[in-house]
C-alpha cells in the first residue's frame, strides 16, 4: 500500500496550533501499519468545528474515531502524546512528506492498469493521464484526468485492487 503521508511529530503540531488548527481527527490509518505496531492512528487537523465534525461523522464506524479539541487542556495533552509516537503505535498527520508529490512507479503501472480497465471507448488504448493525490476525511484519492476527459476522483485503495 502507498503511503504518503508524513509521522506526527510535536513541531509539527506545534506549527499547525500556531497556524490557528484547533481541532484534530484521529482515526484509524491501516495504510501506515508497520511492522511491531499494534495500531496505526490519523490524525487530520481542522480550524472549525463543522469541518471536523463533518469528517468525524463520515468515519462513524471506525472505532478509534476521536475529536481533539486543543482548548481542553486534557484534548492538547492527549494529542502532544500521540505526537511523541508512542511505543507500539504509528501516528500520521494528514500531510505529506513530500512538498510536491509524485506517484512512483509501482502506483502509475496501477493507474495506466485502472485506466485500460475503465476506459470508455472513446479512449481504449490510450493511457497518458495527469494524477493528483488528495485527501478527504482521512482518505487518500486520486485526480485523474484522461485526454480530453472530465476529471475523476478514485479513491486509491480502488486502484491498488486493480
């Protein structure tokens, strides 16, 4: 699985409290697993609580889903920890580790093999096509746009099963 996404680390969060976020997702990650890690958290950072809200009630099954909310001293306490990384858990902030993403190697052959699979017939054979990466509500898409086509948010986890 591809995994973009960068390690919470305290400046970090400090830089994204001092940018006016005051309020934090978490939810499960399992595309940021890594061997010896019993769990693989999210967090996504917000400035309203609508946005966060939003995202909190489109993840309503997961069970790790949790709202910080910096201005409770136990909230800001509690997510400084995760930002510590600690032992047997991986903690990842909805950003990525690269300034300027690209896919690799492995993710273009899966997007050139998605888009021979769902090519309409217009564009049977052609596989050339601009891919961006975006998150919502702590899932990873993709952008892609096809000669002459609309543009089409996937999310990645349906062109990694291609």
């Amino acid at each position: 699985m591809h995994n973009p996404l960068s390690i919470l680390q305290v400046t970090v969060l400090d830089g994204l409290i001092q940018a006016g976020h005051v309020y934090f997702v978490r939810q499960s990650y399992f595309r940021g697993m890594k061997p010896g890690a019993k769990e693989s958290l999210l967090i996504s950072h917000y400035r309203s609580a609508a946005e966060a809200t939003a995202h909190y009630d489109a993840i309503l099954t997961d069970q790790r889903r949790y709202i910080y909310d910096i201005s409770n001293a136990a909230d800001k306490e509690k997510l400084y920890h995760a930002a510590t990384q600690p032992e047997g858990y991986a903690v990842y902030i909805a950003l990525l580790k690269d300034k300027k993403w690209k896919p690799g190697p492995m993710l273009t052959a899966a997007v050139r093999r998605f888009v021979r699979v769902h090519a309409s017939r217009s564009q049977e054979g052609r596989t050339d096509v601009s891919i961006r990466l975006f998150i919502r509500f702590g899932e990873l898409f993709l952008t892609l746009k096809q000669h002459k086509q609309e543009e089409q948010n996937i999310p990645l986890s349906e062109i990694e099963k291609t």
